[in-house]
C-alpha cells in the first residue's frame, strides 16, 4: 500500500511498532498477485534467496533516503528555525541535485504511479471475473475481464473515495477506515489461503528449481518491496531518531517479505508442474471450498493500492497546482480527475492478458530502480561529499553507495537488452 507522502513540521511522537505497520501496509500492495507467475518457473529457494536479496537492496536505498530528509530537516531547521520539512521527493531531489534534478524526480514518481495504477485496474476486470464466477454471479465464459465499464465503475468507486479524504482533515478519516478494514480483509484471506494450500503440498515441489529463471523475475520483486513512499512520514513519526528510524524500516519491511515467502511456498506447492498458464485455475483448484479466499485477497489487495497510490498521486498534484487555485474542492476534484483519467483509459485500450505483469516489470525496472534506487545514492553522495554535516544511516561510505547504484543500473540495462532482444 502506497500511503502518501506526507509533509508536516510537527508531528507527536509515534511508537516504533505503528511506523513498522506504516511500512508494512505501504509494502503489501498489488504486487504480490504477480509473484506466483515469476516464482514459479525459478522454483521456491531460488526464489526465496531472491526476495531476500531485493530486501536487503530496498532497506539499503530505504535508509538512504531517511538520511536524505534526516539531513536536509537538519539542515532547514538550522536555516530557518520552525520551517516548514522537506519530505517529498521532488524537494529532496532539488535541494541535493538541483532544480533539473527535482523536476525529472517529480515525473518519474508521476508515471511511476501510472504505470501502478494501469496495472491495477488492469487486473481489477479479471479478477472481479474470476469473483463473481466463484460466487455463481455470471458464467465461466471469462467474458467481465474484457467489459470495460466494470473497471471504470471501480475506479470511480475509489476515486469517489479519494475525493471525499481530500475535501477536509475530518474526512480524511474515511480513507484511514477503509485502509484499516482491507488490510484486516487482506491478512484473514491470506491465512485462509495458507490455510488450504501448505498442508497439501509436497516436498517435491519445493526443492524443484532453475535459477537461471530468477534475473528475469527481478523487476517484479522490486516492485512487490517498494515501501519507500512512506519513509519522510516515519522520520517525523520517530522524531529522527535513527536507531528507531531503522528498527521501522528494517522490521517493518522484513513482515511482508515473510508473508510473501509463504505465499510463494504455499502456490509453488499447489502447482506441481511448474505451469503459469492456468494459475489461477489451478490455485482455486487447490484452495477447494476455500477458492473464494483468492479473489477476495487479489481485490483487497488491489483496491488498497489503488487508494494508497492515489492518494500519494493526489497529494502530488495538489501541491503543483497554481496559486490561482483557491479552492479546495476545485483542487481536489482536479488532482483526482488528474489521477484517475489517464490510466483508467489507457486500461480500456490495454486490458488483456499480460498487461498486468508487463506494465509492473516496466515500472519496477525503469521508475522504482531509478527512482528509489539511483537518485537516492546521488543524493546521499551529494550531501556527504558537501560542506553539510549529517547523520549516515547506511554504513559502508561510498562503496556501498556504488554497489547499490550499479546493481541498480545492472538490473535496468539486463531488462532493457531483454526487451531489444
């Protein structure tokens, strides 16, 4: 879940715990309804090894940029006593790299959001096909994924809601229910699903692998672990204090990469031949009188990134608007048509099978690499070799700096040979 970014000069000291609950609800997302489809052809260790890999990559770049806000709230507070936090990427990028540097930080992170969003709603036809099929709604013909207005009623739906949460402080309460009540919906489906798939599978179909399979499942990794949206919110929750700021992270998104294991070891399990082309079928298949817990968490899990990336991708436009926008309904409805219109109608055009996944391993690779990956290096490079005095949260000076850097560039020039070849 993408929560947004959020910009305050005082904020109450908040428990170590409740950060680590913000990184987990910002890690758990979409994403993971794609894992299955890149695990299985690598097998369940090369996999695992895998995830935890990319972990121990978005933790790296994770600290990186809470040592970025960490340095940069110093650095204006000593400027300008009671000023007011920079906590967006946009203004981290222009305060380190300069004002190009921050512009092409606030594109990215725009179509980064886009590229979710059309995926996610993308996958929202097929897996309210798959829904009503299991609740006997419609037949088995497969037909809702490819009917355009079912989707477009559900982005009107959590656009609705967004616009509601941005009209008023009072309403914004709105947003946080209904974040709580899918993320409850989330965990119960989840350990149903576990529930009917573990006990079934076999020894087998876990120590089968290919690890020559796992490069190209990378990019999708990085997108299931991103989290880093909600970092500049746990530096002001934490009163940067860095012991506590790393303990959030660290913690709170090592919970989703557990839960992601045994996602991973319970459909590895329950697909014995190793076959992505009837996944689904074959993990209802598995569930039994359970099948109904799988779309229920593959929606829970949508909608809620859909609600957390809009709303980030709101609060973005919002703050972009001009001055001559007074209006605070005005603003809302335009950051939200803003929001929604362009993806939503690209889906249109784009819905079919694969575009799902696609649109995830672009965005993984070329926006969440560069974005969460390659600018913070350069910005953390940039405060340290300055005049600007600071706290490293990332041990390793620049040689770490040039490993996550380069692996992140490996990764990109690796899916870009890919796609020319």
């Amino acid at each position: 879940v993408s929560l947004p970014i959020i910009s305050s000069s005082v904020m109450p000291k908040t428990p170590v715990l409740t950060s680590m609950g913000y990184v987990v609800g910002n890690t758990l997302g979409g994403g993971v309804l794609a894992l299955p489809s890149v695990s299985l052809p690598s097998g369940l260790g090369p996999s695992t090894i895998a995830l935890f890999v990319t972990w121990v990559g978005c933790v790296a770049t994770g600290l990186l940029i809470a040592e970025v806000v960490l340095n940069i709230n110093d650095h204006n507070d000593g400027n300008n006593a009671g000023g007011e936090k920079s906590t967006s990427i946009m203004d981290m990028a222009e305060q380190t790299l300069g004002k190009p540097a921050g512009v092409a930080s606030c594109a990215i992170f725009v179509l980064l959001n886009y590229s979710f969003l059309l995926a996610y709603m993308c996958k929202s036809g097929e897996v309210l096909d798959q829904l009503f099929r299991s609740i006997s709604l419609v037949s088995s013909n497969g037909m809702l994924q490819q009917i355009h207005p079912f989707s477009v009623l559900y982005a009107l739906l959590i656009g609705g809601a967004v616009l509601v949460g941005h009209k008023g402080d009072a309403e914004i309460n709105l947003l946080d229910t209904i974040q709580n009540l899918l993320m409850g919906v989330l965990f119960l489906s989840f350990g149903t699903m576990l529930a009917g798939l573990l006990p079934a599978a076999e020894l087998s179909d876990w120590v089968r692998s290919d690890p020559s399979a796992v490069p190209s499942a990378m990019p999708m990794l990085v997108c299931a672990l991103v989290f880093h949206n909600v970092i500049p919110s746990v530096v002001t929750q934490q009163d940067r204090n860095p012991s506590r700021i790393r303990t959030a992270i660290i913690g709170g998104s090592l919970v989703p990469v557990i839960m992601y294991v045994l996602f991973n070891a319970a459909v590895v399990g329950a697909i014995p031949t190793g076959d992505t082309t009837t996944l689904v079928e074959q993990v209802s298949s598995a569930l039994g009188p359970l099948a109904l817990a799988l779309p229920i968490f593959s929606m829970t899990t949508l909608t809620a990134s859909i609600l957390g990336i809009a709303t980030s991708q709101v609060d973005e436009f919002s703050a972009l608007m001009p001055t001559c926008i007074t209006s605070q309904n005005t603003e809302s409805m335009l950051g939200t048509s803003l929001t929604f219109l362009p993806p939503l109608a690209a889906a249109c055009v784009l819905t079919g099978p694969g575009t799902f996944e696609a649109v995830l391993e672009f965005g993984g690779t070329f926006g969440c690499l560069t974005l969460f990956g390659i600018i913070p290096c350069a910005m953390v490079w940039r405060q340290r070799e300055s005049a600007m005095p600071g706290i490293e949260l990332l041990p390793g000076g620049t040689a770490a700096l040039t490993v996550v850097a380069g692996a992140s560039l490996a990764l990109i020039a690796s899916y870009s040979t890919a796609l020319l070849t």
